[in-house]
C-alpha cells in the first residue's frame, strides 16, 4: 500500500496515552471511592441503547437524537444510538427489576456517553461522566441532602477546600409556589421566565429585566428582588447542608438546569476560580423516571459530573498528583545474555506482590542503571554472572541509596514489608 | 404515551446490575494488577474508529469489516466503526510516538470490542478484554517469555494453580522451516496444512490424515508424528518458562491462531476443565504492526483474554470470592425524624475514610437494624433522641456483637485503625 494510514483518533474522540491514563484513572478512582464511602454500589451497561429510549418523550426528543446523537440502523433493521446520557438507561434497569429491589437504592456509574456535536473547540464528542442516584427514598429531603453532600465530597475528596467551589440550590417546587403566589399560574410564562432566569447571569440586568416586563409585567420587579436576594436566604437543603458541615453553600433562584424532568431541588457546583469559572456539575430530583417502562412510578434525585471538566478543574486548582506508574523494582541484567535470569528474578518478586519492571533492552548497563533511577521505582536489582552464581542479589533503595543483600525471597519480603 | 418501553437491554450485549458489575470490576481489578506487576502501563482509546483502520489490509478485511463490524457513516461523511480487537488502535497509537517512545513499551488495556455476531446463543456483541503487548524488544526470546509469564499470572493471579490450566506454544518460524525440510514450500500449500491443523483435536486422526495426504501426499506420515509427539519437544520458549518455574506449558505443533499478522511464537491456553475445556487466551508475535502508518517497522508480542470466558474459567473452578459490597458501617436512625442527624454523623465517618450508609427507608428501627445486620457491613450504630442529646454513640462491631461506646470522632478512628 503506498498511502499510509492516518495516526488521528476519530474526530473528536480522545486517545489515552499511558499518561493521559494516569489522570484519567486517578478521576475515577477518586470517584468511585467518594460514591462508594456514602455506599453507592456501582452498575454499568453498554453503550448501545435502541434508539426508542431516547425518542420516548415525543417530537423534541426525536428531532434531539437524530440531530445530536450518533444513532444507525443495524444489519437486523433495528435503530441503535450510542447512549448521549446515562438516566434513560439506569431508568430502564431500575424498572427491569424494581420488584426485587430494596429501596432506597443507591446507585453509580462511570459512563462513556457520545454527543454529536458540530466542530467546535475543545468540544468532544466522548466524554465520561459519574452518574450518582438515589432512587425511591421516601425522605426526598434526607435523600436530596445526601445527593448534595456526595456531590461536594466528590470534589472534597480530590484534595480541594470549600473555597475552591460553589454549590447553588434551587427548588423547582418553591419556584413554582413563588411564581402562584405572585399570580404567575400559566405553564408557558413559568417556562419562559425559567429559561430566562437561566440567562440572569450572563446578561446585563436592564435587558433581563427589560424581558421579564415582557413575559410576566405585573411580577418583574419582585422576581428580580427574588432572585437578587437569594443567596441571602435559605431553604430546607440549605439548612441541612449546613448543618452537617457543609458551608460553601447558597440558594440561587435563578438556577434553572435544562432537563424537563426535574421536579424540585436542583443544585449546580461552579468553580470559584475566575479562570475556570464555570458550571463543573448539575443535578436534581425527578419525581418519574420510570412510568415510560411500565405502571410503576419511581422517582430519585441525582447529578452526573464530567471527566473534562474535572480534570479542568484539578489543574487550575493544582490538585493532580505525581501519578508516576512506574514499577517498585526495576531488574537490570548487566548484559542482554542474562535477560531470562532477570525474568526468573522478577518472578519472585512479582510472586511475592512487588511489582517488577525487567530491564530488556539492548542498552548499556551504565544507561539502564541511570535510566532505572529516574524511572520513579523506589529499588533497583542487578543480575549477572556473580549474583547468578552465587544466587545472592543486591537491593538497591533508590530513594536512599542504601544496599541490602540476601537471597531472593528474603529481598522480596523486604520491599513487601 | 399508551405502548411502554421496553425494560431489554439492546440485543447481545449485557447490563451489569451491581452483583454483576461487582464481578466484572474484580476481574478488570485483578488483570490490571497483574499487568502492573509486570511494570506494564496503561492506555486506552474510544470505541469509535475511523473504518479505514480496519479495512487496510485488502479485501478480505474490507468484507469482514462490512460482515461482522458495527459500521456506519456519520453527518460528516466519515466511516466510523466500533472496534472489533484493540491491535489496529494500538499499532496506530505506538506509530504515532514511535520516536518519542522508550522501547521497549509494555503497553496493556481492557476495552470492550463489539462484533456483530449473527444470533447465537450465549455469544455477545459486545465484551470486554485484556490486552497486553511489549513492543520493539530487541531480545525477542525474553519478551515472549514474559508475555507468556504474565499471562500465566494473569489466572495464578485470581487463586487457579496450575492443574487448572495448559499453555499451549508453537512457532510459525519452526513451522516453517519443518516444511521446508520436508520440501514443502510453496506458502499455499503450507496454509492449507496449517487451516487443517488447527482442527486436528476436534477431527478423527483418519480424517485428518486423508486431508494431509491431499494437500502434502509425500509429507503427511512426517507432518502426522511431528505434530502427535509434539507435546514430549520442548523449544527455547518453553525451556526458558521452566526455568523460570513454569511447568503447565507444551509445545503444540497443531497450534495454528487464526491471525495472519503472527510471524513467530504464538500461544493459548486452554482451561484444563472438561466442562469447560476451551481455549481462554491466546497471543503471538507479530513482525511488524505499523508499516501501514509510516515507514518505522516496529513488531512486538501480546495476548488477548475476554471477559466472558474468564468468568466461566472462575465459575468452574470455584475462583470467585465473596465481593459484598457493602458499606463498612451502617447508620441507622431510630426515627426518620433522624435521618438528617445520620446524614451528619455519616459525614464524620466518611471524612475518616469509613464508608458509611444511612438506612433512609421508612422501614421500623428493628427491621433497620436487622437489615444491617444481614448487609455484609462490619459496624451498625444507632442513631436517636439520647444518642444525639448527649452526643455520645454506641457503636456495634456486626461481627462479634461487642459494642464500644464514644464521640463520633473517637469511633471513626476505631474503625478506620
């Protein structure tokens, strides 16, 4: 073949190079220990969904998933999408099986979900993203409390301070109570002022004002107070949140969150830094997630954060640690000739839990020796003809430069230890 | 809507329901363990490929990737598959860096890889696997070697010993030069005998004679014992494999591996089982993996194993363990109207590394108490009016019943010590 093949990834997908890898599996480990601290069992399911979940709410949503999902037909004429979300799938798993199921479930998940998104920088069209759900706690305050708190300690837990970041809360429930109370009762002004509250930090007060006069006339001057006014008052969350020592904590009424289907308390968390000042993860509590699959109504409160954001987020912040993959313990044989000796070497260690990196290459002994100490491995072992002869090795602590010798297993048990 | 949704995942590929996923993550757990104990790093790259990746090798590969791929055109214009096998995605990866790369790389991953499979029962669409590869060694004996090592440890890893499981090795370079020294040449010829080999166990030895004697009239009688005695041979592989206290190994003169790109070792193995006497994992060496993407020939050697067939292998051989994933302690409040207060208590234990569930549920303080008890968690403690009154707990160790009693903090560190 004369044309050679491209090394691109597919557009707008990424490749994990080990140390790009590194980052990634720190994201998620640290996830799935926060998740799991609050005793969240973990699921999963494929990235193949029929496409009908996704069309199941109506026109909207089926202009939404040819337009921004990758969905195809299969050699079986059936109609598949690559899962943009993760809420349409657990919601499907959790009606396949809520008879058996003991609520309160708690649920996580760490997704690749793909959106077709047109060209645009630094967009990607993968990205994975930790979906946390409680689903069926009759205590919605309890249960939304806890939904915020895992979400705060899943930033806690990366090493960042209650400074780094904002949690905002809004209820759609007192929202709406407000708007009645206010003599807004119709559907269409409610959505139209939501979406417009959605826009109140990102436009200049006169022109949000100037369309709010529009929408509801009567209403604009308190809704604005309303609004303006909130991160000085508290609700029941808020409260809670508190008290369990969570602080960095403020009501927003002018935070909206795009989905439909939530029904009261939604919460975003901003980074505070003015670099990076953005929406870092979003969620709330539905009422029904699961009547499209059969009688049963079944609702929970949730958030989904993002890994691009999160790693966005760990840099300003300088939170990423050294996440230095190398092996414990590098074997060098002194000449290519003793490679297997090394291998034989490296078995026993390996076998007694230290992780053991053999030292192959056609490089000189001086270079692999140097190239050893600044590998990050804590030992360095040298094999050639003496040691194997006298089937007595050398232990080299990189760290401190002192030396121990002994046989093997007795080596082993001293990096083990 | 009236028609409800259907609670099925997509057709041949799986959920995974925490008891299952608590499977899946203890074999991803293990794999990755084990690769890391051989100082292998690891990367990973999206499903999605460009369709050219695959389809590079000539026509034949053009029909597979039509066949048995998931492949489709997405709004650009592009041919996007989801990848059947990690090699095309890794060679890509390693000729895009090949000058900045320190050879030689231990590179592993365990993606899921799709197929489109006609419907047959138990075979999936989608599964996940472990591959592992070292890349441009200069010794090429030592890196097979230890690619068959780390395969090996790949189950010692999980409990097997080694009455559970056969290596299988061959080489196609001493398949080769067998033939030739029995004038067989011509590369036609030797495909055929080599396709014939690969069903010598599953066909009668009078049938498989017939075939041979069509193919190679005057080599058959040689070819026939080279391959029946094979397993009392040994070759440098398998001498340097016990040496390094390998003994499960054989050579198998009938191995043959379906993939063309091998060029010398190729091995598998095989679970000793005869309910499940199959083969778990095989690999190879291959010559040269990324001409297709510049002028640098880089070879290098690697295995696959799936995680379907290693679930069985563990099944059959009682490999399993106990993966209860249960918090450490359950909360309990004595009266929903504590719920908030074993929200905040759960937080000081979770601060101190405890993992920590409060039962939410409206269920009465004795089934609270005995569900915690049933969990799998080590500790309960109850949470109620005296409790928080005198701020003092009693903490309930589940495994032998003892009870200590204290500030929350105090408690926290008796777990967590």
């Amino acid at each position: 073949m004369a044309e050679k093949l491209s090394i691109e990834p597919y557009k707008g997908v990424r490749d994990f190079y080990p140390e790009d890898m590194a980052i990634q599996r720190h994201i998620f480990d640290t996830w799935s220990r926060t998740a799991e601290s609050f005793g969240f069992e973990r699921y999963d399911a494929s990235v193949l969904e029929p496409s009908e979940l996704y069309k199941s709410k109506g026109a909207e949503n089926e202009e939404l998933v040819n337009d921004q999902t990758y969905t195809f037909v299969d050699r079986g004429d059936r109609e598949v999408t690559l899962r943009p979300e993760m809420t349409p799938t657990v919601a499907r798993m959790i009606a396949g099986r809520h008879k058996e199921l003991p609520f309160p479930v708690r649920w996580y998940s760490i997704p690749n979900l793909f959106r077709y998104e047109r060209s645009q920088r630094g967009r990607v069209r993968e990205h994975w993203q930790l979906n946390c759900d409680i689903f069926g706690a009759e205590d919605q305050l309890a249960a939304d409390v806890e939904m915020i708190a895992l979400a705060y300690r899943s930033l806690i837990d990366f090493g960042a301070t209650e400074e780094m970041f904002s949690i905002k809360v809004n209820d759609r429930r007192e929202m709406k109570e407000f708007y009645h109370s206010l003599g807004v009762i119709d559907e269409e002004s409610i959505t139209q002022v939501t979406r417009l509250n959605d826009r109140f930090r990102k436009i200049e007060r006169a022109e949000y004002m100037e369309e709010l006069r529009k929408i509801v006339p009567g209403a604009a001057e308190a809704i604005l107070e309303f609004v303006e006014k909130s991160e000085q008052t508290e609700n029941a969350v808020t409260k809670a949140l508190n008290a369990i020592g969570i602080n960095n904590v403020q009501i927003d009424r002018s935070l909206a969150r795009g989905f439909d289907y939530y029904t009261g308390t939604i919460f975003e968390i901003f980074d505070n830094d003015p670099k990076n000042n953005r929406s870092m993860l979003g969620g709330g509590r539905y009422d029904d997630l699961t009547s499209l699959f059969g009688d049963e109504r079944i609702g929970g409160v949730g958030f989904g954060m993002g890994d691009v954001t999160m790693r966005d987020f760990l840099e300003t912040h300088d939170l990423l640690p050294n996440l230095n993959a190398s092996a414990s313990l590098i074997v060098v044989p002194t000449e290519t000739k003793f490679n297997l000796d090394g291998e034989k070497v490296a078995m026993a260690f390996r076998g007694a839990g230290v992780s053991t990196l053999v030292d192959i290459s056609n490089r000189k002994l001086g270079k692999k020796v140097t190239n050893a100490a600044h590998s990050g491995a804590g030992y360095l072992l040298v094999v050639g003809e003496d040691e194997i002869a006298r089937d007595e090795f050398v232990l080299k602590n990189l760290a401190d430069g002192t030396e121990s010798s002994g046989s093997l297993t007795d080596l082993a048990k001293q990096i083990a230890s």
